[in-house]
C-alpha cells in the first residue's frame, strides 16, 4: 500500500486501559456484539461495524482502537495520514479508497486517527475541493460499511467534522478529560501504591493519561540509574514537572503580556532568553487557547 498504513499484526498493550464507565461500557459493547455475531446473524442484524471516537489529546483514544484490536484478535491497520492526503489533485481520494479497499479484503481494526483532517465540514470555503470529494467518499463508505474489519476514527476537534459524520457511525464515543480517579487508577495500574496514587493523582486532573504514563516511566528509569526506589523517585519527578510548569506558565505569561505591547517575537525572545522559535511556539499555544475559549 506504499505506506499508507502501519500494520500490527499482533497487538500487545503495555498496561491495562483505565476509562470511565460510559466510556468503557461503549467500548465493551463493540466487543460483546463482535462476540456473538452469529447469534446476531441469526437475527439477521449485524454487530458494531463503525465507531467514532473524540476527545481532547491523551485521554486514551488511540490505546482504545489497540484495545480493540488485542480483543478481538485482529491486526491494527493505522492510517498514515501525511502519505493518504497527496498534493497531486484526485491522489488523496484514491489513496483513501485504497486503504478501504484494504480492510475490505483483509479482516482488521482499521485506525483512521485525526479523522478531522479527511472529514472536514463540506461547508468549509477554505477547503480544496479533492478533500471535499474525500469527505463524500467517507461518508459512503461508513454509511454502507459491511467488511470483515471495525473501522475507528477518532479526532480531537469534533466541531470540524461534516455534521452528517456522526449519524454514519454505528458507536459514537466520547472521551472526556481525565479526572482525578481516572489518573489514580492508572497509576495502581502501573504498580504504584494506593496511598501515592491518590496524592499525585490528585495532580492531574485534566492532563493526558499519556503524561501519567510518561511521568512513571521517567521515575522508573531514574529509580534505575540513580539505585533509588521507584516510589521515592516517583513524588521527586511529579515535583521536577510541577516546576517545570509553572516556569512555562509564567513565560507564557510573560510572552502575551510583550506580545500584546507590539514586540516582535525575535525582540521577545531576546529579551526572555529564550530561543525565538519557543517564543512561536508559544505563541501558537495562546492563540489556540483563545479560540478554544471563544
């Protein structure tokens, strides 16, 4: 498929996902129906074929879709989204219909990850029209799904999806921020002791699980290098990344307090001592947090 999908034939999670309930009964559901399909055949209706999933980064979605697949024994098909969307005009529609065409032949879980990028609103003028032909080509192929594979999609924006997405799909899951007792449980999950759990998990609230599971393992690694315990390192990391926090908080801080003064981004960075492309990056931050406030 010239790399157009990243193929696992055997998926194996690293730890246990932890979700909330509705989160994890929609979940459970693509499973009990896969299960018993024939009882469902027989009934002439058909399992769960499609599922949409969003939610903001890190909450668990793409540790969903390999969930899915290292239940139901199947390969995770993983769209390459920088090979599927081609600059040639007419390339993109034929590189998507190649991967459809793929989990129609080939039993898998097929992973269509920053759906929003393929099945942008129609009604969005700033939009060429190849990626509106996709979107059409989508919404056929989702409304008529009736392969050997699950077909997931999940995005973070939401609000950028065609409207008529979302009734397409047969399952439509939505991941909300983590919580505390969701970071608490991830973290007993990874071996760390109840007590610890519920006071760095008090933490986290709306962060990414991912930057739970990254935070254990820098510990871990320290633990090892340095012949600590891991569950003395483990406050030490959480305490080195609440200052690393704060100290970007209040350069940002500072940045939009230059920046709206009329300072260039270079004048900024000079002044802050930082590099100039931390300060674009920051910049970019504050701007999209503005318009996720709007």
């Amino acid at each position: 498929l010239g790399g157009l999908l990243s193929i696992e034939s055997a998926v194996v999670l690293e730890f246990p996902p932890v979700w909330t309930e509705p989160v994890r009964n929609r979940l459970e559901a693509v499973i009990n129906e896969w299960s018993q399909s024939e009882l469902l055949k027989e009934a002439q209706l058909q399992p769960i074929k499609t599922v949409l999933m969003h939610g903001p980064p890190g909450v668990g979605k793409s540790l969903a879709a390999k969930w899915l697949a290292h239940s139901l024994s199947l390969p995770l098909a993983t769209l390459n989204l920088s090979a599927v969307i081609n600059s040639y005009l007419g390339r993109t529609g034929q590189n998507i219909s190649q991967v459809l065409d793929y989990a129609k032949r080939n039993a898998c879980v097929l992973f269509l990850d920053e759906f929003d990028a393929l099945a942008k609103r129609r009604d969005d003028n700033q939009d060429v029209g190849e990626l509106k032909r996709v979107v059409n080509v989508l919404l056929q192929a989702v409304d008529q799904w009736d392969a050997p594979s699950l077909l997931v999609a999940a995005t973070n924006h939401p609000q950028l999806l065609d409207a008529a997405m979302f009734r397409r799909f047969d399952q439509v899951v939505e991941f909300p921020p983590v919580t505390a007792s969701q970071a608490t449980q991830s973290l007993e999950v990874l071996g760390v002791n109840a007590e610890l759990a519920r006071k760095l998990g008090r933490e986290m609230p709306g962060y990414p699980l991912s930057e739970v599971y990254r935070r254990v393992q820098v510990a871990r690694k320290q633990a090892i290098l340095q012949q600590r315990n891991f569950e003395d390192m483990l406050p030490q990391v959480w305490a080195m990344e609440r200052q690393a926090n704060n100290e970007v908080d209040r350069r940002r801080q500072a940045v939009a307090m230059m920046h709206s003064d009329g300072k260039t981004a270079r004048s900024i960075a000079k002044e802050l001592n930082v590099s100039h492309p931390t300060v674009l990056r920051d910049l970019a931050y504050l701007q999209k947090e503005d318009s996720n406030a709007d």
